[in-house]
C-alpha cells in the first residue's frame, strides 16, 4: 500500500467517525422529540424540525461524543464493516489513531470532518458510508 492509500483511509476514517457523531446527535434529538415519540402528524409537536445544524451540535455534541467514547468497539467494528464494503484495509494499529481523534475531536473539527469531500476513495461510496455510519449509530444509542 502506497501512501497516498494510507492518507485516503485516515481521512475515510475521520470522516466516519464524523458522521457517526453526527447520526448519534441527529438520532439523540429524534429520540427526545415529543412529537417523534409518539409520531405524531402534526409538525406543531416536533421540536426536532425546529433545530439547526448549529443547535444540533450546541446540544448534543459533548452527549455525542461521551457515547463513542464509552463505546469505542462498536464505533471501530462499523469501520471495518465499511472497510470491507469498500475494500480497503484498515489496520489494526491504526486504532490508536482513532481514540486520539474521539478524544480531541471538537465541535469545529468534527464540522470539517464531515464536510470534506474525500478525493477518489469515497467516489459512489457515500451511500455506503452513510449507510455504516447511521447503523453504528443506532447501535450505539441503543446499548
Ligand atoms: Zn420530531
């Protein structure tokens, strides 16, 4: 493996875990809406659709980020299961990596993270990332 490949999955894998954040808050704000509670029809009973992307990670960034914390394992399967999709070979060593990047992600990094396009690796693929990441999400808020 070339470096270039090396560099194209470190930055697959910040922007995994971006996106898993991100499902986790998204999934959190669902979870505590009244109106998705009970599914309600009437839009008056959901405060989720009132909140922005810049609410969304005033409220529940650092809730975000606890869960993967204390989760870890489950986040990094999701990214194998995605490797794999992909074909591309994470390794194992690399998860170091990634519990630094859980650590010291903040809210501004974590913006970036999820909004960088990633050149050649995630071309067609991005159903698939989104696909991975919403599944480790839902996962995760369920353990
Ligand atoms: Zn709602």
């Amino acid at each position: 493996m070339d470096v270039v490949d090396t560099y194209n999955i470190m930055e697959l894998l910040d922007h995994f875990l971006a996106c898993v954040m991100f499902r986790v808050m998204y999934n959190k704000r669902n979870q505590e809406c009244e109106g998705c509670k009970v599914d309600s029809p009437s839009q008056i009973r959901h405060q989720c659709v009132m909140m922005t992307e810049d609410m969304l990670f005033d409220e529940y960034f650092d809730t975000a980020r606890l869960i993967l914390k204390a989760s870890l394992d489950t986040v990094w399967e999701g990214l194998f299961a995605l490797a794999k999709q992909l074909k591309v070979v994470v390794q194992g060593h690399w998860r170091k990596y990634y519990e630094d990047m859980v650590d010291m992600m903040d809210e501004c990094e974590s913006r970036k993270l999820l909004n960088r396009a990633l050149p050649g690796l995630l071309k067609g693929n991005e159903q698939s990332v989104y696909d991975t990441a919403e599944a480790t999400s839902l996962k995760l808020l369920s353990s």
